[in-house]
C-alpha cells in the first residue's frame, strides 16, 4: 500500500485561520477524500506554517484524479490555495512530494523474512 507525504509552506500570518478551517473540514471533502480512496489522512504543523500532509492508498494517480474531477475538492482548495506560500496550482496538486526512505513495519517483516530464509538453510 502506497503511503504518501507531501510538505506545503503556509504563510506564517495566516496559520491561526488556517487550523481554524481545519477543525472541522467541510463534511463534504471529507467524504470526497475517503471516496478517493485516502484513508489515514492526518496532517502535522511545524513552527513557522511548515506543514507536512501523510495519506495510504491503494492507488494515488486514480484518487489524484478522483479528486482533480471533483466539484467539491476543486471549491475546498481554490478556498485554501491563499493560505500557502508560493504555490503553482491547486494545494492537493503541487505541494512538495517526500521520499519515504524508512518505514518500521517494512523492514521488520524483511528481517522476519531473512531470519526465516536464514533457519531453512
């Protein structure tokens, strides 16, 4: 299952209102987010409008394009577009994308793997 992280720089004048529109998200993108196929959304702020979005999915280029059709994700983020520095396009389309180089889970069924290869030999 992919899991994506994406970072975004919110503008620092802007941070009170922006987790303001956040707590709640408009009931409608939530349920275009789940109906895209994102589960475990969660967003983290840093000090300074740093924020860093994380997402699974079971396929990201169709609940890309789920949300890109969608006349709700397009109205939530042309609304949110103004809180982030330096944006080309729509937030859920240019944010930075992160390369995933840990994950525990990963590598711990890997050792288990190894460790069982390593017992059959």
């Amino acid at each position: 299952m992919p899991r994506i992280a994406f970072e975004l720089q919110v503008k620092p004048e802007l941070l009170d209102e922006y987790i303001h529109r956040h707590t709640p998200v408009w009931s409608e993108m939530l349920a275009e987010i789940a109906a895209a196929g994102r589960r475990n959304y969660t967003l983290f702020l840093a000090d300074g409008g740093r924020l860093i979005g994380y997402y699974e999915t079971d396929d990201d280029a169709a609940a890309q394009a789920y949300l890109a059709n969608s006349e709700v994700a397009a109205r939530w983020e042309a609304d949110m577009g103004r809180f982030f520095v330096d944006l080309g396009g729509r937030p859920d389309q240019a944010a930075t994308a992160l390369t995933e180089i840990f994950h525990l889970e990963d590598q711990l069924a890997a050792a288990a793997a190894s460790d069982d290869e390593s017992e059959r030999s």
